[in-house]
C-alpha cells in the first residue's frame, strides 16, 4: 500500500513538473504566490484613542491623483484637470505623481531582465479616448471612464511581447510580481472581471503609489475592493504608514505624533490620508 502511494506521489511530482515546465506563466504565477506571502504590509485597524482634528483647506498638505477609481461605475469629474508633465524628454505625457517611481521600475526592469521597458499608452485626452471606443466600443473604456485620461495608467511593452504575450517575457513576469514594490498595480487581475469589468491585462499597470501598492497585491485585491475596505472615518496602519479615507468636507481626524502627510481624492467623494508614523 505504501509502495502504491509513493508511485502515486511521484507520478504526480512529475505530472504537475511538466505541465509547470510547459506554461511558465503558470509556473511563474505559482512562484509569485509564495513570494508574495513573504511580503510584510499587514493592514490593521488603529484604536481611535487621542485624535486632532484638522481642517483640509487650513493646511498645507500636499496632494496627488494617485489613488482616484475611475471605472464604468465612476467617470471622472466634469471640471477634472490632470497633472501632466513629460517623461525624460521622451514627449510621453505622464501623471506627476508616478514619474519618479516610473524611472525606478524601467531600471529595475532593464538590470533584472536585460529588456527595455517601452510604453504604447499613458496619457489620452477626453477627445482621443472618445475615438478609440468608436472605433472598439466592446474592449475600450468609454470616454470619461478611461483611466488613461488621468495619465496614471500604461500600457507597457518590451520588444516583442507586447499585449496578451508580455507575461511570457522576463519583463513581464518580473512587471507582475515586482511592480507593487514601485507603486504600481496590474489593473485588471486574472479572475477579477466580475468587480473590475476588464478582463485580465498584464501589460497594463496603474500607479497607485506606496503602501497601497503592496497591500493591494499582497491581498491580490484590485483597486476597487482595496477602496472599499478602507471604510470612511476608520484609521489603518501598516508597517510605519498610516492610512485613512475620509470625508474632506468634515473634520480629518489623525493621530498627532504622524509626518509627511499626503492625500489623493478617490473620486467617490473621500479622500484617502497616507503618512509616516513618528517613530
């Protein structure tokens, strides 16, 4: 019996090996599983004990559009206005905000891979995105529903892999378990369609900056149900971050012993507060 049960054993060590070797997305999908468990952005709920109020317009806290949900459910704002600035001189348009982080990524990418990292998307305007989903109203977002409109969006490529087949490049399996570890998320996950309304898209990135980056992979969320776990008015950490989602036209309540205070407005009415903890 026990002679029957190692023959049995190995049969199928060697079946899942092959099967493994023959689809190494699988088999890279299955590594990032156990690599990303060793990441330590463990979200908890802060007690509300000793908290100062502030005023939004009374202080001189800096601000980004790092973290706004733009989907089929919300469209950007009509007076919306979005940070712009180019790229290293490449006349690509980006987001300010994911410029710095952007640099980090394609350097990491080019030492780790040997690939160069190209961009075929980012930044399109209202009357740009209005074209594209005339010309293919089933797969592209409609306008004002386009996260390309905020610039925080990239479709990446490396030479020859690009779309459906950049996962099978080296840059594409280290954009998809590395890529968190610079701000950005894979938007539209395998398996999520249901919440993000997109099928799975490995060569489109968003920047969502840290931590949130990494506790949205971590948990394998998508950026909806990341936003919709931060309840408003609850206070989180993570690591020496703290984390809150609340209403700008109320009191912000937050610990006082916090630093490098920023915040991004989520395009559902809140804003979402990111700072370091005193130490």
């Amino acid at each position: 019996t026990i002679y029957i049960i190692l023959c049995f054993l190995i049969l199928l060590i060697i079946l899942l090996s092959f099967l493994l070797l023959k689809n190494p997305d699988l088999l890279y999908k299955t590594q990032s599983l156990f690599l990303r468990s060793e990441n330590h952005y463990e979200i908890e709920e802060l007690n509300k004990n000793e908290l100062k109020a502030f005023q939004i317009e009374n202080t001189d806290w800096p601000s980004n559009q790092s973290l706004m949900l733009v989907n089929n459910e919300y469209s950007l704002p009509e007076n919306f206005s979005v940070d712009l600035a180019e790229y290293r001189d490449s006349t690509v348009f980006m987001n300010t905000a994911l410029l710095d982080d952007y640099a980090l990524l394609t350097e990491a990418v080019t030492k780790q891979t040997g690939d160069k990292l190209y961009v075929s998307s980012v930044y399109r305007s209202y009357e740009e995105q209005e074209e594209i989903y005339e010309e293919d109203p089933i797969y592209a977002n409609k306008p004002g529903h386009s996260e390309h409109q905020t610039g925080l969006a990239l479709d990446v490529y490396v030479e020859s892999f690009s779309g459906p087949a950049f996962i099978k490049s080296k840059a594409g399996q280290f954009i998809d378990q590395h890529c968190a570890e610079y701000g950005f998320i894979i938007r539209y996950p395998e398996n999520k369609e249901d919440i993000t309304g997109i099928p799975y898209e490995a060569w489109h990135i968003r920047y969502v900056g840290l931590p949130h980056s990494m506790i949205i992979a971590k948990n394998f969320w998508t950026l909806e149900e990341y936003i919709n776990f931060l309840e408003p008015g609850h206070i989180y950490t993570v690591n020496d971050y703290i984390i809150s989602r609340q209403n700008p036209n109320q009191d912000i309540l937050l610990p006082d012993s916090i630093s490098d205070i920023h915040y991004s407005y989520d395009n559902t009415g809140y804003i979402i507060i990111t700072a370091r903890v005193n130490n």
